[in-house]
C-alpha cells in the first residue's frame, strides 16, 4: 500500500525519488519522507500530509545527496505524525516497510527489556532496531539483514541504507518490490512499483520472496547483488526491460484520472478481444478448450470480487461448471473443502494484493493450479500462478477502480467461451464489438446521467438493487459511490428488498434500480414497492420502456439489444459516471479517496 522508491549513483537522489514518489500518489498515503545520505550522516525529512508538505521542505534545504530513500504511509500501526512516517532511522541506519510486521509487539516488549529505545509507535521501527542489535553482534550488514528479517513474521518490503556505504539493500516476503539499474549511468534503483522507475531504469529485477539484494556503485559500473537468507549467492529473480511508458500519468483533456480511465474502455475493450481472438493471446486461451473443472474456486477482493461474481455466472451458465466466490479475507481462515483436481482462479488488479495472495499461497499448499486474471505482468500474483490471463488494461491511477473491473469481467468471458470452444463464433467478436460501440456512446451522452446527478447528490443514502447478473453490479455500483463520494451506499439483490433493507426506505433515500430484459416484470415490482413508500427512484433499463419512465423519478435509458451477456458492464459503466458525477457535485478528491489505498498490499 506504501510507496517506495530509492536511489544511488552520481546524480542527486532527490529528484529521482521524489519523482517516483510523486508517480504513486494514486496507491493511496497519509504522510511522506525521504532519507538522504549527506556528509557521511544521514539525514531524515519527513511530514504528515500530502508529498506537497515534504517537497515544500525539501526546497527549503535544497539537499544534495548520492544515496537515499523514500517512502509514502499508509498508516496501519500508530497515527499519521510526522514520528510515524518513514523513513525510520538511527545513527547505523535508515528503513522504509511495507507491509506488516505480525509479531512486532512481543519483538517491541522484548527489545525495550534490553534497553533499545523507539521513538514512534510503528511495527517497521522494530526492523530497524533489530537490525541496529545484529549489526552491533556480527558488524555485517548482510547477516544482520538475514537475521533481523528471518525474526519477524508477516508479509513486508524493506529497503534499507547505511552510513557507511553508498549500497541500497532490499528483500521482501509476499509485498511488492522491484530493484533496477541504468547500466550507462551507473545508477540503481529500487520501488514498491516498477511505474515509478519508468524513463529512470531500463532494466528490472523482480526478487522472489527472502532474497536480498544489493547494490553496488564503483567508478565503473552498477552491479546488483542477490542473495538468499543464508547468504550464498541467489538465482530466484526474473529481469525484463522496463517497457512502461509515461502515458498514464497525465490526464489529457479530462479533470480526473478516473474519468479518463472511463473514457478509456472503449477501446481497451476492442484491444483485449483482439489480443485473445485473433493475435498472440489466442494460444493462452485454445489452452482452455474443453477444459473441465469440478470446481472453481474464484477468490478476490473488493471490485476484483464484484468481478469474480460475474465470471461464476459465466462459468456456471455457459459452461455449466460448478464455482464458489469468497472474498480473500474469509476464505484463507475458512478452513476451505479443496481438492486437488480443482482451480483456484484469483482476480486481482495489482497482482499483490495480500489476502489474495495469501489465498492462493494455501490453494499451492493444497495442491490445485492456480490460474490469475491479473492487470500486472511480472507481479508476485503472476509469477506464482500457473496460468495468467492478462487483462492489459494499462495504469490505472484512480483508486476507485473502472476500467480494470470491465476487463477483469470480460477476460472471464472470454476464458468462458474459450472452454465452450467458441471463439471463433462470429457473434462473440460482434457482441463485443458492440459493448464498446455502446460504451462509447454513453460517454459521448454523459451529460445526461450528469443531470441526474444533480438532482439527488444531497440525498441521504443509496440502495443499488439488480437481479440475477445484474446483482454485482449493483454491488459494484454502490462500492464506487461509497468509495469517492463518501456517502452511505449498498448493494442488494432486488428480491431481498422485502427482507430487510425496505425498513430504510424514505424520502430521502434513493434507489438505484438496475431493470434488465431479464426478469422484468418481477424486478419492476421490487422498484413498486419503493415507490409505494416514497423512496426516490432512479431506474437504469431497457430504452423505450413507457413503464420504466412512467414508474422512475429518473430514467437512464440503455440499449440492451445484442449484448446477451455482456450486458452487466454497460450498466456498470452508467454507474460509474453515476458515482463520478456525484462524487464531483460533493467537491471530494475523486482520485485519491480518503482512508483508501489502490494496492492492498496488507491483510
């Protein structure tokens, strides 16, 4: 969840890192520092708030510096203080963490005994008093490195600098982190996300989980270092060249990333049914034809979980075969029934979302393949899987997701229709087709969901209703309102109204009602029993519909025909625009929601 970004060679550290920082902003923070080796000391600058707080001090000192480290909070253990922002250092050492150390409170207990003093109220501060303990035993930096981390328990990143050398050190276990190099310049790099050393590094290492690296600068070249726990030298990374380009980070024509994202599907749809229809991905999904599975095991969170509930409706009603949906959360402490011939398949946008990862962690122990729908190649969830389907959505910088949801749920339609053996059915690429085409023409007409916007943004609350496919979106709808605009929403089937949720219906509650061809009449119903207790009505359906716009306070106006499936993300992306619209009447900051994260890299 934290930001990560370090830095050593000949040039001055701060503007590579406060670069790179800057570029992960959108993962979500509370706080920033930088530690920054000067005049064989080092020197830590860090403040509670946005980045903007530490680069108003940063140009106050104007440091100079051949070595440092950075790093955004996202605050899990301690409040947002300035003493609680990392980097954490003393006079040995400097630390950023991400991630959670699960046994620092017994560590913390057992360190102050010794006499170690801590002055912040974090778990990461006990890696480095660790360390600083091992190093004042063994006076190695590698062995106290092994020792401090092998200690702790949980899923962290560490990068770590010394006083004594101009070295970056790093290792991680389950958290995202990535190590690169400019060869030419003599420069190494390390990040929690390989978008900050995009134009910085042209090569990338992704260490596996207890390998350390290090970095080693001379007159003459950068050389990167791995070694395992036990010191001997490691093999177990990967390298690619940083293919990423800058593209994301600006927003063209648009206020917000979120709404250029949105603008964006239209053609990322066409792309990803190209990729796995006609071009080079069409070998991963000829893999799965007639492919039978007894049981999928479908596991994720959030909006990636939204996406799963679609895809067990394509599973279970193209394909016929039998799928569970459990939120990552719950289903690593369930005790879960898995047997060996079955498919864990794990949704996710980053590919480092811990309790996702933990999940598939425990299906491998199992025994079963795990198969990923997965936004980053080269992330700890796709190099652990057996088999990745890539949803190339590209960056994506708002927090509250949308593009990545659309292709995450048609990435699943097409491995559906890849084990029915269809894809070179003619109608598939036409209903695709056709979802962008429709797609493209609600954000040509956005202005009208704006208008409804406008007329219920002050309203209390929100109760998103849908049956059958449409029930997650109406999840996924109230989760995108909830996320940006900050009030309360929620999804519910539209048929468990009359069990419960009707109790909070008045005037000042909305309901936004999905209507679909598909089970029409008794869907219309459940929005009658709205409507007979005053609540506010918005209806998305069928166009053309007298009943519809004779029954709704508001009528957003769909065309269904020839999307017999993919109906759900058409709606899906007029909630979007719902929430964005809303969320921007409200004056909140659309991108970077407050208390959120993009990347949920803790449990």
């Amino acid at each position: 969840m934290c930001g990560i970004v370090g830095y050593s060679g000949p040039g001055n550290s701060v503007g590579p890192i406060i670069e790179g920082l800057s570029r992960l902003e959108y993962r979500g923070y509370d706080s920033a520092g930088i530690c920054l080796k000067i005049d064989n000391q080092l020197q830590i600058i860090k403040k509670e708030g946005k980045l903007d707080n530490l680069k108003f001090l940063i140009e106050e000192q104007k440091p100079f510096s051949h070595t440092g480290i950075g790093h955004t909070r996202w605050a899990t253990h301690g409040a947002v203080t300035s003493d609680n922002a990392h980097p954490h250092g003393n006079e040995l050492f400097a630390v950023v963490h991400n991630g959670i150390i699960e046994n620092a409170s017994s560590l913390k207990k057992e360190l102050q005994s010794e006499g170690f003093q801590f002055k912040s109220q974090t778990d990461s501060e006990v890696f480095l008093v660790l360390l600083t303990k091992f190093f004042k035993q063994s006076n190695d930096v590698l062995k106290s490195i092994s020792k401090a981390f092998s200690t702790i328990t949980g899923n962290s990143a560490f990068v770590i600098i010394e006083k004594a050398s101009d070295k970056l050190y790093c290792l991680k276990r389950s958290a995202p982190l990535v190590v690169g190099e400019n060869k030419e310049k003599r420069e190494a790099f390390v990040s929690s996300d390989p978008f900050a050393l995009v134009g910085f590094a042209p090569r990338i290492y992704f260490p596996q989980d207890e390998v350390i690296c290090e970095s080693v600068i001379s007159p003459v070249e950068v050389k990167i270092n791995f070694y395992e726990l036990d010191l001997s030298p490691s093999n177990r990374y990967k390298f690619q060249t940083n293919a990423m380009t800058l593209d994301a980070t600006t927003k063209g024509p648009y206020e917000h990333f979120m709404l250029k994202e949105i603008h964006e599907q239209p053609k990322l749809i066409n792309k990803l049914a190209a990729y796995y229809i006609k071009n080079e991905g069409r070998k991963i999904l000829d893999d799965l034809r007639n492919f039978e599975a007894p049981f999928w095991h479908l596991t994720a969170c959030g909006t990636a979980w939204h996406a799963g509930l679609v895809i067990k409706n394509f599973f279970e009603q193209i394909n016929r075969q039998r799928s569970s949906v459990e939120i990552a959360s719950e289903f690593r402490y369930k005790n879960p029934i898995i047997k060996k011939e079955e498919v864990g398949l794990f949704i996710s946008q980053s590919g480092e979302t811990a309790d996702t990862l933990a999940c598939q962690e425990l299906c491998a122990q199992k025994g079963i393949s795990s198969f990923s729908i997965v936004n980053v190649e080269g992330s700890t969830l796709f190099r652990n899987s057996n088999k990745n389907f890539l949803i190339h959505a590209g960056v994506e910088i708002g927090v509250a997701s949308t593009k990545a949801f659309t292709l995450q749920v048609l990435t699943g339609y097409l491995m559906s229709r890849a084990m029915e053996g269809s894809l070179d059915d003619a109608d598939l690429f036409k209903e695709i087709q056709l979802l962008s085409t429709r797609i493209e023409e609600l954000c040509a007409g956005g202005d009208k969901i704006k208008e409804v916007a406008e007329k219920i943004y002050y309203n209390k609350g929100f109760i998103f209703t849908g049956r059958g496919k449409y029930f997650p979106i109406s999840l996924e709808g109230a989760l995108k309102l909830k996320e940006i605009a900050y009030v309360h929403a929620e999804g519910y089937a539209a048929g468990e109204l009359k069990h419960g949720p009707i109790a909070l219906i008045d005037e000042d509650i909305v309901n936004i009602a999905i209507v679909g061809p598909e089970l029409f009449e008794k869907t219309v119903s459940n929005v009658e029993e709205v409507k007979a207790r005053r609540g506010k009505i918005v209806v998305i359906g069928p166009r053309n519909s007298e009943e519809l716009r004779h029954l709704s306070d508001f009528y957003i106006e769909l065309d269904f025909e020839g999307l017999p499936n993919l109906s759900p993300l058409l709606v899906n992306v007029a909630l979007q625009f719902l929430a964005y619209h809303i969320a921007f009447l409200k004056g909140t900051d659309i991108d970077k929601p407050r208390n959120l994260a993009k990347s949920v890299t803790v449990e």
